[in-house]
C-alpha cells in the first residue's frame, strides 16, 4: 500500500539570499502593472471612468495621477515606490513622479500640480493649457477647482477599500452562495425538472456515459492568489463516503478529473480511487505545487501515484495519472510577508522540483502545467520573461536544458491586454526536458475570468473575452459552450464544470439515475450551455441590473455564471423555461 501523503506539508522557503533578485522581479511587475494602469486611462479609461460630466477631456490627465497617486498606495509598499518610479525619468513626466511620491493626500497632489504649472513658463503642453482652461472655468480660483476635483474623485469610490476588506466581502458574498445551494427555492426547482419528461427514459448508464467526470473531496487552499475564484470555502463533509463518489463515477466515464483548490492533503483519497474505479483509465488531480519542497519529498508523490497506478489488478485497462500543476504569474507571484521581506508566493524552485522529477515516471504520470494568459503570451516573451523564464533558469542552474518542440495557437485571435490590440497568442506549447527527449511536458494556458479575487484585478493583468461576450450577446454561434459536465462533491453535492454554484442534488441520497435524468432533462442548464441569450431577458424580469453585470463581465461564462447565481433566479428562470416550452409545443 502506498504510504499516505496527507502528511506532506508545504514549507515556505528561506528566499533571504535571494531578495536582490526578487526585488528586480517584485518591481518588474509592479512597474508593469503601473505602466499599463497610465496607458490605458490616458488612452480613453479615464474619461469612461469620469463619465457624461462637463469637461471630461481636459480633466482627465489629472484625475489619471490621482489615480496613480492611489494606485500606489493601494498596491505598494512605501518602501518600494521610489524604486518602481525611478524608471520613469522623462523630464516632462519628472515633477509628476515627485508630487506621486512626496504628496500626503489628494488635495495636496491637486495643488501641487496646480502649481506647477502656474508657475512654469510659456505656453506648454496640451496638459498646461487643460489646467488652465479649466481653471478659467472657475475664474481663476484655485481652491474652487482642488474642491472640485476632490469631490468628482471621490465620487467615483475607487480604491474605497483595501485588498483585505474587498476579500472578505467577497467571501461573504461565496459564503452566502453557498449557503443558498438546496435551499428551499433551489429544491422547488430540481421538482419541477423532475416532472418534465426525460428525453430519453430508457438511457443506460455506461462508461461512455460522460467525456470527463470532476470529484471533489473539498474545497480549499492555503494560498491566496490575486487570480484565485475562490475565496470562501465550503465546510469540509463530515462523513465522506469517498467509495460510494468512485463507485457512480467509475459507472459514467474513463476520464476524471480531481479538483477544490489544492488537494495535497487529499492525495490518499486520490490514490485510493485509482485503485478503485476500473473503468478510469485517465487520472487527472490539480496541485498548486506547493508540495514539492525538495526533490525527496517530489519523489516520494511521484512515486505514490505510480505505485497507485501498479496496484491496479493486472485484468484492468491500462491507466494514468495527469498531474496538472499551477504554473502563471500569480501563482509564482514575488510579494511582501509580514515581516517586510520578499518571497514567491509558491517558489518556482518547487515547480523545478517537479519537472525534473517528472521524467523518471513518465509515462504512468505526465506533467502539465496550468498556465493563465497575459500580455506575453502574444509574442516570444512567453519564454524569455515571467514565469517561464525564471523556470527555465533554475532548470538551467541544475544543468538542465529546457527544448521547445511545438506551439499552438489559440482557436481564435484575442485582444492584447496591454496594447488593445487583436492578435494571435500562444496557449499551447509543448516542450522536454534535453536530458529526456523522449518524455513531453505540457504547459497550456486560459483565461481568468472575473470571479472571486480576480474581480479586483487590473485591466492590463490579464487576456479578457469581451470580444467572445459582445459576439454572444448579438445571437452569434460560437464554437465555445458552457461546460455542463459533472462534478461529484464528497459532501453529497452534484454541481457543473462551468457552475459549482448550479447543484443538480444530492448523490448520496437521490442516487445517480435521479441524478442523470435531471441533468438530461433540465433546461436551465441545457440553456446554459448553449450560451443561451434568452436567460438575459428572464433574469431581467425579476432583476433590474443586467446592464451592470454585462458591463462587469469578462467574458461569457463568468456572465452567465452571474446572472444564475440566485437561487431565486434560477428558479424563475427554469419556471419560464419550460412554459415556454409548452407554449412552443
């Protein structure tokens, strides 16, 4: 028997000798992130922001150092901001990086820059003649215009609160979801879907039932990623049945994926349905490499799941495991502890770990990392900045060699984060290890759409699918779909690929065939997952701010993830559905 490894735990790594080299990595981004905020409200982000008010184009450069000034505070250390504007040394942009630095409130950049230019000679720049032009509008009185200014800013609640507050009203607002799964209006629901008719009454239950099938023994994760969805996590199941979730799932597919956050300390559940489902002959779990402290305690999972794989009985198909690793710039993100020094949040050392172990037992266990687009992934940069450069650099200080043997691109071309502009991305490549030629390693990459933390993040972060929104939302076909495969919970939960929050039952006391039928015959998910338009028009009918959560969206899926997020909802929903199915029939 394998040994079980929820003893692993992960160490946070002493980085002291490496802070020279975080801080180069800490402020790289940083400054990106800076950077991209400047060039995306001078270039029309502003004057969207301000809104229809009087004026807006000759105010928007200031409020866009407001907002700077902000932004500074909210992201940075005081320690660090000399540093990160440091760079920008352009004389014109000179007394701006000091009123950013030395100013102790918004009143006080306002004057300062006010002053500035008053007493700067001749004509200037366009943003001397926008000061003045509106200071002409408030006849020249300077304190008129700072109160304003400060009243317009402070309109527009931005940065109103920290990371810390905004975190923890989203995890109320997960936590009450949640809490609102097989509730009263939620079991309404799953009644009036069993009382439809099943399309197909007489379907069997067979491994080819499904594609894939999720389990998850519970939500959770150490880690508190910027990017993460997932903020509040479901209590823990009491009395888990992990054999009765392997016996259904073994029944409905060969392929399965395990999945909650991370589940280093699941890893025995995850062993033990390897040896348990016959029929599974693809074994995927997702890890946020945090295990892997050192190359004894790498090995020693390695050679778990392939011990998990040879204890199979010999009669039984051939299996695998996927082992699909966390791998991006959030993940691998350079931040401040609480002592004020610097650290990775998962260090890449651990993901070397892993890839070089990875080729010692391969092919029972193949390696894939779980990558998040950005901005570098339009271009070669993907290799030789972020992430993937300073993994190929710590293979390299081991002697390791990493080869490229193919890229892919993604289906369709997407808009550049950083520039606006459309264009080809990189999302899969396929590289190996030059010692092991023979053995692959995978690195592919999605997007992050704006649920839980990722909300709070910055435009410039992140690939967004406005594009693919704005073409659903006109009726057009499109070859992406909701994904309403399963997902089998150990508390007892039936929830969606694409919807955690859409729940389909209890398996341990509906039974699987209850479970099927409703997932066959329910329409509000088969509306789902057709990206359905109609749903616009029946939440609209109970709800009154469609417009915000479309304006909010970044893409289809988080939108109709939101718009189906009340139980209440999704019970209106479901009750039109099928009228109007019986008005069409």
């Amino acid at each position: 028997m394998a040994s079980n490894s929820s003893t692993i735990s992960p160490l946070i790594l002493d980085q002291k000798e490496d802070q020279e080299l975080l801080r180069q990595i800490y402020l790289t981004n940083m400054r990106q992130r800076f950077k991209s905020e400047i060039n995306r409200l001078t270039k029309g982000g502003m004057q969207k922001l301000i809104g229809n008010k009087p004026y807006v184009k000759e105010m928007s450069f200031i409020f866009t150092y407001i907002y700077a000034w902000h932004w500074l505070r909210h992201n940075l250390n005081d320690r660090y901001r000399d540093q990160l504007l440091d760079a920008f040394k352009a004389p014109e942009r000179r007394f701006l990086m000091q009123l950013l630095l030395k100013s102790k409130n918004t009143n006080e950049f306002i004057d300062g820059y006010i002053d500035h230019w008053i007493g700067s000679d001749g004509d200037g720049p366009k943003q001397k003649r926008e000061l003045f032009f509106l200071l002409s509008v408030f006849e020249n009185n300077k304190q008129k215009l700072t109160e304003e200014l400060v009243n317009i800013w402070e309109g527009l609640n931005l940065f109103s609160r920290t990371y810390k507050i905004a975190y923890a009203d989203i995890a109320r607002e997960e936590k009450d979801r949640y809490g609102d799964m097989l509730s009263e209006k939620d079991l309404e629901r799953l009644d009036l879907v069993d009382q439809l008719q099943d399309p197909k009454p007489n379907s069997g239950i067979d491994k080819s039932s499904f594609e894939k099938a999720g389990i998850i023994p519970a939500m959770g994760c150490p880690q508190t990623c910027r990017h993460c969805m997932f903020v509040w996590r479901p209590l823990k199941p009491k009395d888990p049945e992990p054999e009765k979730v392997f016996n259904l799932v073994n029944k409905i597919t060969t392929n399965v994926l395990f999945t909650g956050g991370d589940l280093t300390k699941h890893m025995s559940s995850f062993y033990e349905s390897i040896k348990a489902m016959r029929n599974v002959t693809t074994f995927a779990i997702l890890l946020n490499g945090d295990f892997a402290n050192d190359m004894q305690t790498t090995q020693k999972l390695f050679y778990e799941l392939e011990a998990a794989i040879d204890q199979r009985p010999s009669d039984w198909p051939e299996a695998n495991v996927l082992l699909q690793i966390s791998f991006d710039d959030f993940h691998q993100e350079v931040i401040l502890d609480k002592n004020g020094n610097l650290r990775e949040r998962i260090p890449v050392k651990k993901v070397a770990n892993i890839v070089e172990c990875a080729p010692t037992y391969y092919p029972k266990v193949q390696l894939a990392l779980l990558h998040k687009q950005t901005s570098l992934n339009f271009s070669m940069d993907i290799f030789n900045k972020g992430v993937f450069a300073r993994l190929a650099n710590s293979l390299g200080d081991r002697g390791h060699q990493i080869k490229i043997l193919s890229t892919a691109p993604s289906s369709r071309e997407k808009v550049n984060p950083l520039t606006g502009e459309k264009g080809s991305l990189i999302k899969d490549i396929h590289f190996v290890l030059v010692k092991y030629p023979e053995v692959p390693i995978f690195l592919t990459s999605s997007t992050v759409d704006s649920y839980g933390r990722a909300a709070e993040m910055e435009e410039g972060e992140v690939v967004k699918e406005y594009e693919l929104l704005n073409e659903v939302l006109k009726g057009k076909a499109i070859k992406e779909n909701f994904d309403i495969d399963l997902m089998f919970w150990f508390n007892g939960w039936v929830t969606l690929f694409n919807a955690v929050h859409i729940c389909l039952g209890d398996h341990y006391k509906d039974g699987i065939n209850k479970i099927l039928s409703r997932q066959r015959k329910d329409p509000l998910i088969h509306a789902l997952n057709k990206f359905d338009i109609k749903l616009m028009e029946l939440y609209s009918e109970i709800r009154s701010d469609i417009e915000e959560k479309i304006n909010s969206a970044s893409g289809p899926h988080q939108f109709f993830h939101s718009i189906t997020e009340e139980s209440e909802v999704r019970l209106h929903m479901t009750k039109r559905l099928i009228s109007l199915r019986e008005k069409n029939s």
